[in-house]
C-alpha cells in the first residue's frame, strides 16, 4: 500500500475573516479545530489516527460555515487563503484561495488519513496467511483487521470521489495554474481509484487467507486445488477488475499533470525529471506513486492469468490452456520482480516475499500441467497473442462508499449533507454522523 506525505498548511483565522452576530461562538470554535489541524501537521505526524479524529472533528464546523456563507448567514471580510505543500509533489507550495479550496484540502488530508491508518494497520499484520504457528482464532482476528482496513480505504475513495465532483471543479475555475495535482479533479479521481484498487486488494487478501493458511500448513501450494478454496474463477475476475482500477488510477493522475493517459513511463519519468517531481526523499512523490500504481497493476494482471491458469486446467480440463496462461503469468511477473537484493529491493521486503511466494506457487502449477500434458493431455498450447484475444472480464466486489456530514450548525441537525460519488447535486436525508470507521463494527 502506499504511504503518502502528509502535508503542510498555513493558519486559516475564521473570526478574522468572517462576519457575524448569529454564530460568533461557532465560528471561533472552528477557527480553534483548524488551529489543532494546522497545529498537529507542523509538529510532524507521528500516527494517522489522531489526524482522522482531528479532521473529522473539524470538517463538520466546515461545512456549517460554508453553508452558512452560501446563504450569507455569515459574511467574509476578505476571501481566506493559506498555503498548501502538495502530498504529490512535496517539495511544492501553492496558494489555496477560497471555501472551496478550504474544503478540497481538508477533504483531502481526511481521505490520505484514512489511507495511512489502513496501511498502518495491515503492516501489523505481517504475512500472517503464510505463518502456520497462528491459531484459528487469531487468523480470524486479523482477517477481521483487514476488513476495517478496508472498509476505512472504500471510505477514503468515497470522499476523493465526491471532492473530484463537488469542490474541486468550483476550485479550479479560479486557481492559479501551479496548483497541487491532488487538488484537481482527475487527481482526486486517481487517488480514489487507487483507494479502491488497495480495498480490492485487501478483499482478495481477506477471501484467499484460508485456503492459503491450509496450504501453507500442508506444504500443498499445487494442484489439485482443494474443494473448499475460493472459485478460481472467481478470483481472476476480481484480481482483473484490481488491475484495471490501477490503471485507471494512474490514467487519471498523468492527465492531472498535463500528459495523455497513455503515456509511456519513460516518458513520465523524463516530464517528472524536468519538473523535479521525482526526487522526493521519501519516495512518497507523485513519480513513487505512478510507479506505486503501475506495480500494483502488473502485479494483479499477474494474479488474474494465474488463476485463468488453474480455472482452465482444474475446472475446464483444458491443459493446453491452463499452460498458456501460467506461462503469461510468469511472464507478466518478471516485469515487475527484481533480480537482485539491492537496498532498494529491501526497502520493500514484504512486497518482495509475495513475488517469491507466487512465483513459486505459479511454477509448481505450471510444471504440473506441463507433465500432464506430456505424458496425458498432449493438447495445444495458445499463443500469447490468443490468450489476450479471449481474456475474462473483471468483477467488482466494493464499491466507494458514499461520503455524507452532518453540519455543526447553519443547518437543522436532523439533516445531512451528502456529496454523491455520481453526481454534483446535494441532497438531505436522515443520517447520523459520519466518523472514521463507523459502521465498522466487526
């Protein structure tokens, strides 16, 4: 998953910049919240949790007050304005102007939040699949975490979502030129499909655990596949869709940086070369998160041929095709998988023992199938340019999860703002309050 940067804004002083006698006591309590926001982002994040309850404290007085100086309930002295280091090009500042632009931030800061506590989270949890010394009942309570981290990342993308539709196309129309790509609407909309991506791949994860921790107890990662395992099917649609919302996500952000969407990556890399936006520390810039998506897309592409694979020789009994699709398989992880234990390829350990584990478990089904078909089946094996002809297509299992807010004032409190994922009208319904991980009771 990926770590994003956490940014850095400047003071936003609501009593200075508004004007009214109805809600004094509310506005200065939401120029205290964005006090804390501001406040805890300069003394440097040390967990995402506190910036989630923090934000999300925070956001509702937001919405109240823009509410309120939409329908001139409270009047601005002057447009607000403060300073925004970009999560996707750290090493940029721009100026962000107007509510809209407030909001577009906050909104922002609130979806990465919940991005970096998932990750936080499943990073905890290891490769607790493959360890056979874990219990049942302690696999299903790390099977239960994967299942609020994913639900905090369908959250995450339902929020960028929403933004993408509602804020950031009115805070376009009159921002500067150098603005942060995460503060337009295809970036909004990259980084929700990228969330939705990640929640995917949680949901796999999550599906395959089971089956994985049997095979891994019993030393039989090959054929046959156990009757109880997920449909193989079934799991090449899914990992399919991954795949697509990957590439989609980084469609998206190469569009938000003035590039066409099919770009080649060498060509990427060079833009971002002369723009310095690939030279982050931390390798948390928007060059570490186009190659972050890129991987991830590669990678499932790999997973979905894989299982194609095992679904045409175990289920369609057609071996030659089986072959085929393991042989993409390998092919397909060669492209992302590094040859050597550099220091870069420590960095990423853990992604680098999945490669391992399944380039293994992809070479045990495939030399299987290769004997069968030697000394059995003796079908013929398709070509790769057939095996694409014929590919399946993906399956989604989430969806974004809609964003609604509840005003803190301006409003009555029984109604609810809710930003559609679909659409940039709003509507009122009766919803309590939004939090991070609500209706995540597991």
């Amino acid at each position: 998953m990926f770590d994003y940067a956490w940014p850095a804004s400047s003071a936003v002083s609501w009593t200075q910049l508004t004007l009214t006698d109805t809600y004094q006591a509310e506005v200065g309590h939401t120029t205290q919240l964005r006090a804390a926001v501001e406040s805890m982002l300069a003394r440097g994040v040390q967990a995402p949790l506190p910036v989630v309850q923090a934000v999300s404290e925070y956001l509702p007085y937001l919405v109240g007050l823009a509410y309120c100086i939409e329908h001139d309930t409270v009047l601005l002295r002057q447009e607000p304005e403060s300073t925004w280091r970009s999560i996707l090009a750290p090493q940029n500042k721009v100026v962000v102007r107007g509510i809209d632009g407030e909001q577009g931030c906050l909104y922002t800061l609130y979806a990465i939040a919940l991005c970096n506590e998932a990750k936080t989270m499943v990073d905890a949890l290891g490769m607790y699949e493959c360890d056979a010394s874990y219990t049942t009942q302690e696999r299903r309570g790390r099977d239960e975490r994967l299942k609020v981290a994913t639900d905090m990342l369908c959250r995450a993308s339902g929020v960028w979502d929403a933004i993408a539709t509602s804020h950031l196309p009115a805070y376009q129309a009159h921002a500067s030129t150098a603005s942060a790509p995460e503060l337009n609407a295809e970036g909004a909309q990259g980084m929700a499909k990228l969330a939705l991506g990640d929640a995917h791949a949680l949901a796999i994860r999550k599906l395959k655990a089971p089956a994985k921790g049997r095979a891994t107890d019993l030393g039989t990662a090959g054929p046959p596949l156990p009757a109880d395992h997920p449909s193989a099917s079934l799991l090449a649609k899914l990992h399919l869709h991954t795949s697509h919302l990957y590439d989609q996500a980084h469609a998206l952000v190469t569009q938000s940086l003035g590039m066409e969407a099919k770009t080649p990556i060498a060509k990427i890399k060079a833009y971002l070369h002369t723009l310095r936006l690939d030279s982050s520390s931390r390798g948390d810039g928007v060059g570490a998160w186009l190659r972050y998506a890129h991987t991830e897309a590669v990678w499932h592409k790999c997973l979905a041929f894989k299982w194609l694979g095992i679904d045409a020789g175990e289920h369609a009994h057609n071996i030659g095709w089986g072959i085929a699709y393991l042989t993409l398989a390998l092919h397909t992880l060669a492209q992302i998988m590094p040859s050597d234990t550099s220091a870069k390829l420590r960095r990423t350990k853990d992604s680098y023992d999945w490669y391992v584990h399944e380039h293994a478990s992809i070479k045990r089904w495939l030399t299987a199938y290769q004997r069968t078909n030697e000394a059995v089946a003796f079908q013929r094996i398709p070509t790769a340019d057939e095996v694409q002809l014929y590919m399946s297509e993906g399956r989604a299992a989430l969806a974004p999860k809609t964003f609604t807010l509840t005003p803190a004032f301006g409003r009555q409190p029984s109604t609810v703002t809710t930003m559609s994922t679909t659409s940039t009208t709003s509507t009122t319904t009766d919803t309590p309050r939004t939090y991070a991980g609500a209706d995540a009771y597991y």
